[in-house]
C-alpha cells in the first residue's frame, strides 16, 4: 500500500467516526446506554489513534518497514 492510499484510507476512517462522534453528540442517541459504551470504548481511541496516524505517518510507515525488513533478513 502506497504512502498516499494509506492517508487516504486513516482519513476516511477518521472522518467517519467523527461523524459517530457528531451522531453521538447532536442525537437522542446519547441517551442509549450501548450507544454510549461504544463511541467511550471504541470510537473515541479509533480516532485517536487514526488522528496520531496521520499526524506521524512518516514515522508509523518507517516503524511497519522497521518490521518487515526484520522479518526478511531472518529468512535470506
């Protein structure tokens, strides 16, 4: 995966659960207890995460390569 589709696949990702979060905020939604855990549990450290992504995507993508090159002198 190209450095360019990756930022376009966290940004997408990121928009969308900001999205959840607008859904969270501006709806009775937020009344529901489920709905609730979900967006604290799941949706708010998926965007975090996405958002650090994005900010230190230089670094995240020497730090997979990191990895992969590990894994490739193991095997030659």
């Amino acid at each position: 995966m190209s450095n360019k589709q990756l930022r376009n696949v966290v940004r997408l990702v990121h928009l969308a659960i900001a999205v959840l979060i607008g859904a969270f905020a501006y709806s009775p939604l937020r009344l529901n207890d489920t709905f609730a855990a979900i967006v604290q549990l799941i949706v708010v450290p998926v965007l975090i995460v996405s958002g650090i992504v994005m900010w230190q995507q230089p670094l995240v993508i020497k730090w997979l390569n990191r990895g992969r090159s590990q894994e490739q002198q193991k095997t030659t």
